[in-house]
C-alpha cells in the first residue's frame, strides 16, 4: 500500500524513513500510533482490537 503511495525519487529515502518509524513511533510493544503519519492506512489496531 505505501509502495503505492511514495513517489519514485522518494523510494530510497523512504526506506530509510521506515527504518527509522519503526524504531522511534511503530514500536513492537508499544506502538504510538497517536503520533503516526500513516496510522489511516494501518492494521494494527484491527489486528490487536481487545475486548473490554
């Protein structure tokens, strides 16, 4: 989906870009999705929806 999105020249970079997203806002334990640019287009909260 954001391979998609990123214009061309951009590819490079973005994936330094992810790299560095995944590392400081899209963290495995505790993601934080508040402060995350592509949480529109993100499953995570679908995936790991708990019932109250």
């Amino acid at each position: 989906a954001l391979l998609k999105r990123v214009p061309t020249e951009y590819l490079v970079d973005a994936h330094h870009w992810l790299i560095l997203h995944g590392r400081y806002i899209c963290k495995a334990r505790q993601p934080l999705c508040y402060q995350c640019i592509v949480e529109p287009l993100c499953r995570y909260k679908q995936k790991n929806r708990q019932e109250t």
